[in-house]
C-alpha cells in the first residue's frame, strides 16, 4: 500500500524516504560532520511513519532519534533549522494576509479575526492592528489553558480547546488582551482627575475642563477595554458643571448672550457646541485603537430613574444633582444629536433611555411622551423599560445593589460600574444537532458544555485578578469598575436555528416557549451555581456581528442542517415576514427573555417613521409584553454624490436627484453606513425584513 504523509497545508502528498534521508544528512553537513548510510539507517530506525502521518510528527521523531542516537550537535542544528523555516512560514503567512487585506473591499471584510466593530476605513493603522491578531489568540489561549489545568486539570484543558477548534464554543475578543466592556463611574475622574489611572490630567474644575477632560478620559478607558465604554453619568456631570458656571436654574435662560467674545453666543449656542466638541472628537478614530472610534454609550433617565439612582449622589461641593435642570440637558442633548446626524454620519454615542414602568405605562408620563416624540422626529436610541430602577445597577458610591436580575448591556449603556469581563459563546445549533447525531438527549449534552464554560470563565477571572495584582489594571484599582460587580458573560448564538433543526416553529407558541425557558434555564442554573460573593454570570444573546456568519460557515461545512448564512441575534427569524410587530415584542417579552439576564435587545425594523401617537402604542405593546430593551430601525440614506443625509430610506437624493446613495442602519448595536458592513452582513442585511406601517 502506497504511504501518504499530511503536508503542513493539510495536503497529501505520497511519502518519500529519500526526503528524510537528505534532510539527516544536512543536518550532519552544516555542523562538519558526515552521515554514513549506516548511520541514517540507524536513525530511521527510531521514526516510524503510518498512513497520514504529519510531517510536523516526522520531525519531531527525527529530533528525537538524533537525540537517543546521541548526535546533540546535529540534534540542535536540526532544531534551529526546523525553527528557522517555522518564522519563515509564519512571515509568508503574515504577507499573504497583508497583501490580501490591502485587495479587501473594506475593512470588516479583509478582517482575517474579529473584524472591528467600528472601523470605518481601511488604512496603515488599521492594518497595523490586524498583524498581531494571531498572535494575541495563540497567548490567550496559552494563558487561559494554563490556569485551566491549575485549577481542573489537564482533561478540562483539552477538552475546552477541543471545543473551540470544533466550533462548540466561542471565545469572544481573543484578539485582545483586555477585559471585554464596562460602564464606568466617573466619580474618581471627579474627584482626582487621570492620575489614578495614569494620566496628568488634574480634576475638572469648570465646564471647560470637564469637556476637554472628558473626552482624553474616555480615550484613556477605552484604550484599557476590548469593547465599549459607557458613562451614564456625562450629562449629569455636565450639567453640574454649567450650573456651576450659570447658575442651577441656567435653563431658564438658555437664549441669554453670556459670550463676551465676538461671537455674542447665547448660553443654549455655548452648551451645544460643547456638545459637537464631545460628540464630533470622540467619533475620531483612535490611533490607540488602531484607528477604531471609541465605543461610547451613555443613558438618559425618567425622573423616577434618576432619582433612584442618583438621590444620594452628593457633588464635590455638597450639592446635590439636580432633576429640573438635567431634565432640560437630556433632551437638548437627544434633539441637538438628532439634527446634528443630518450633517454628519455619527455613530456614537450609543443612547439608552431608561423608563420606569407602573400598570403597563411608563410611570413618568412627560418621559414616555418624550421618548415617542424623539422616534417620532426620527432619532434611533435603544429604550430601556423596568418596573424596578434597581434592575439597573449603579455605581459603587451609591445605595443601589445589584439585584438578582442585575442587568448588563453588552451593547448599549445603562447601569452605572458594571459590565462584562469576558464573554464566551456557545453555538447551540451545534450542540444540539451533535448530541442528536450520537443520540444523546441535549440536555445532557449541553450541561457538560455549560459546567466547562463556567470553569473557563472563571479561569480567566483567575488570570484578570492576577494581572489586576500586578497593577495592570488601574480602571479597577482607581475604583471606574469593580472586579466583583463585572459579569462573566455566557453568550448564546445559534438558538433560533437550533429550534428550526428540532421541528419548533419560531413563533409564540408554548413549544418554542418550552424550548427556550429549558435552554436559557440550564445557562441560568449554572449561573446561580457558579455564583460566589465574588463572581456573577450572566446569560446574554450576543449580537454575533462576526461570529453569526462563522458559525453558520462552520456548521456547514461539517455537514449540519444550517438554513441561512448568519444565524439570528433574535428569538425570531430576522427575514420572517409572517410576523408582525406585535408577534416580535412578545417574542423578546418576559417568557422568553426571563433567563436572559445579560440582556437581549429587539431591533424592530420598520419601512419607514411612525406618528407620535404610533410609538406610545408601541411603548405600552413593550410593557405589556414585557420587552424591557429594544429599537427601532428605519434605514436613513446617504447621498454618495453631494452628502445629504436623510432620516428615512430613498431611492433618490431629495437634494441632488443622485441615485449613488448608501444607507445606515444597525449593523446590530450601532449605526454603520451598510457599504462599510462585511460582504457576509451585507447580504444579511438585504435579507431583514422590514415591518409596513399598515401593521398598526
Ligand atoms: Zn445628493
């Protein structure tokens, strides 16, 4: 029978013994000796070669007779040879992803690994931070298998590493060394400026300064963070700081002149155009970031909101913030951003209203009416609903404990000092059909999956404490986050599709209801069992904006049933166009979202802008449903000729006739021109079903 031997590109090719016998007898040459055919034949003696033998494995066996024949000096020359074609291929490697990176239509295609979020353009800096990103997956998987084996052993090891090779599991932001997102306190940037966190910046004392600081604090964070940033304390500092330079009740006065300069601008002109300072720097790409923007998030709050977070919140000079004169801010701020994105394309900030809910109403009527009013005019922010403000954790100066049903936005902003260190994914369409395919029940299967990943997750907590030890994670110790109030994120993607493979129709019946109760159960279970004074999990559908399309390659591949290219971010089938808006919030309502407790957001995608009065209803359908986050989606277009931005989806610019026009929607979290999506998202996002209006 003829032998073939697995070549390091996985190919096959028929052995030849000849190849070993030359490359022995080099090895003698380079150190000046000699290799008699007896000699070889010794050595070959010692290395045995089956059917598909890697020639990584003949190698090493040929290492290791040279050894055992005691031909060191050969033995070394043979390693530093082996070593030395290593860094070349892995150089060759690097050039080939180079020069096709430089060929990609954009950057979240030529991404090669977690293509950025938010990278707009495809340049040097760029490029710059897509070389290494190999290497930080190798590390990260060498530290966290370490400790793996520290703590469960090598079994446990393997197995996770098995797992993630098969596409079972997914590990998150392995392309970063930093721990994943956080919503900050402020507080000690108030107090003490960037010291604390390695910058010269002192406190801020005026509005100025809080500006200015502002924006080099929020760099200097999310330099130390692999996702977002979320300050849901911005306009609330901001507004003490206008009010200590115009008085609390500034707002009653906001169209007095109060600029000496030339200018004349009144202190509404002043307070916006801080406004576009913050707002226009920090949608810059970041040299930092390898020219991504910074994820920025903040939250606006009801009354019943704020006070609940924020009544004991004293300020350095005693006061106390003040509800009147913020409630002015929030909303100038919402309609100055709402008009501004007619100018500009501004992805960030990423904005979470939050609304009390009381009898299946937002409990301050002036804010439910606001928040319509705002979709209304045509602004795109996420809506947060509880009927508890504690459901939204605050920071560590205040009162407020993270309750139970602690929530974490892995996506928008919302609470105050919390987030996620890691998140690691399971791929539930896999498990199932797996466990299915060797007729296991997948209830079985999937708790040894979910015990793992919380043995992983807590050993790359392990690891974050020890660099947190080392002082390599100041957020932490100058008190922006808290180790123990940062979830550990188990993620699932793949549910939908997963149903789909186990005959449930994908709509709100108690079949699929049992199915993902049961699912998110097990996730939730575990969560509690894991659960120390320490460490808190949570479950969360993650948005999936790279790894949605991987998986359903992947699974294909290895000959699952997969029926679309990118699986859903959503409990129902993002193209169904036999449910209706009503159908999609009880299907992100409390049934299915009750063990979802890292959140789940609903991107409702409508053809076009809805009445006021249309979004109230729409609100109340939320409460009722028990759908506490969601959006709204309507495509705005964007005049490729002449620059014209409009609020809703045009086949022709309304201010040149051009027809060279490009959108922007939710890629899922965020608002990204459709052109800059990856080729994969972009033939999903053709594919979304977007609701008539007629429905209501
Ligand atoms: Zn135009």
């Amino acid at each position: 029978m003829e032998l073939f031997i697995i070549k390091r590109d996985g190919k096959k090719e028929s052995f030849s013994v000849g190849k070993i016998k030359n490359a022995i007898a080099k090895a003698f040459l380079s150190v000046g000796s000699f290799a008699t055919q007896e000699v070889i034949t010794n050595i070959l003696s010692r290395v045995s070669i089956t059917n598909e033998t890697t020639v990584e494995d003949i190698q090493n066996q040929v290492e290791i007779a040279l050894m055992a024949e005691r031909y060191y000096a050969v033995a070394k020359s043979y390693m530093l040879y082996r070593q030395k074609h290593a860094e070349d291929r892995e150089v060759t490697e690097k050039l080939k992803f180079l020069i096709d990176y430089c060929d990609a239509q954009n950057a979240a295609t030529g991404s090669k690994f977690d293509a950025n979020a938010n990278v707009e353009n495809k340049n040097m800096a760029t490029l710059i931070g897509e070389l290494p990103k190999s290497n930080f997956i190798r590390l990260n998987r060498r530290m966290l298998t370490d400790k793996l084996k520290d703590m469960y052993g090598k079994e446990v090891s393997d197995r996770y590493i098995n797992l993630l090779n098969e596409h079972f599991i997914y590990k998150n932001d392995e392309t970063s060394l930093a721990n994943y997102c956080a919503s900050i306190t402020m507080y000690p940037w108030l107090i003490g400026g960037t010291t604390s966190i390695g910058g010269n910046s002192k406190a801020p004392t005026n509005l100025k300064s809080f500006c200015g600081g502002f924006i080099n604090m929020v760099f200097m964070v999310s330099s130390m963070l692999s996702g977002a940033c979320a300050t849901p304390e911005f306009l609330m500092y901001m507004n003490y700081f206008i009010g200590l330079e115009f008085g609390e009740d500034y707002y009653l006065h906001a169209d007095k002149i109060v600029d000496s300069s030339k200018k004349q601008r009144a202190l509404d002109k002043v307070i916006t155009d801080y406004f576009e300072q913050i707002v226009y720097s920090i949608n810059q790409p970041t040299g930092a970031r390898n020219f991504q923007a910074v994820f920025w998030n903040i939250s606006y709050y009801d009354k019943y909101y704020f006070e609940s977070l924020f009544e004991n919140f004293v300020f350095p000079n005693e006061s106390k913030p003040d509800w009147n004169s913020l409630n002015w801010l929030q909303k100038r701020f919402m309609k100055w951003f709402n008009m501004e994105r007619t100018r500009s394309v501004l992805t960030f900030p990423v904005e979470t209203m939050a609304l009390l809910t009381e009898n299946g109403e937002p409990k301050d009527k002036e804010y439910g009416d606001f928040t319509a009013e705002m979709y209304a005019e045509g602004h795109s922010f996420f809506t947060y609903m509880s009927d508890n403000a504690d459901s939204l954790s605050s920071c560590c100066r205040l009162r407020n404990e993270i309750q139970d049903n602690g929530f974490s936005y892995t996506l928008g902003a919302g609470g105050v000092s919390t987030g996620s260190k890691s998140v690691l994914t399971i791929n539930l369409n896999r498990c199932i059909q797996h466990a299915a395919r060797n007729s296991m029940p997948y209830q079985f299967y999937l708790d040894e999956i979910v015990d793992l990943v919380h043995k992983v997750q807590l050993a790359y907590n392990e690891n974050l404490k020890n660099m947190k030890a080392k002082g390599m994670l100041p957020l932490f110790d100058a008190g922006y986050i808290n180790m123990g109030r940062q979830y550990l994120t188990i993620g699932v993607n793949g549910l939908v599709e997963a149903a789909e493979f186990l005959g449930i129709e994908i709509s709100d019946n108690p079949r699929y209801e049992n199915f993902v109760q049961q699912i998110l159960g097990i996730v939730e279970d575990y969560n509690k069992r894991y659960r120390t004074k320490d460490v808190m999990f949570n479950c969360e559908m993650i948005p999936a904006e790279n790894v949605g399309v991987k998986h359903a390659k992947w699974d294909r591949e290895a000959g699952y049933m997969v029926k679309r290219d990118c699986y859903n971010s959503y409990f129902y089938i993002v193209e169904d166009e036999s449910l209706n808006i009503i159908d999609k919030f009880r299907l992100h309502g409390h049934k299915y979202i009750e063990h979802l407790t890292g959140g789940s957001a609903l991107h409702l995608n409508l053809e076009e802008h809805l009445s006021k009065e249309q979004y109230k209803q729409l609100l109340r359908v939320a409460t009722q449903e028990g759908c506490n986050y969601f959006t709204f989606n309507i495509p705005n277009t964007v005049c490729n000729d002449c620059g014209h931005i409009n609020k809703r989806k045009l086949n022709e610019c309304p201010s040149c006739k051009s027809k060279n026009l490009d959108y922007l929607t939710r890629i899922i979290g965020y608002m990204k021109r459709v052109s800059n999506f990856s080729q994969p998202r972009q033939k999903e996002a053709a594919q979304r079903h977007y609701a008539p209006v007629c429905q209501l």
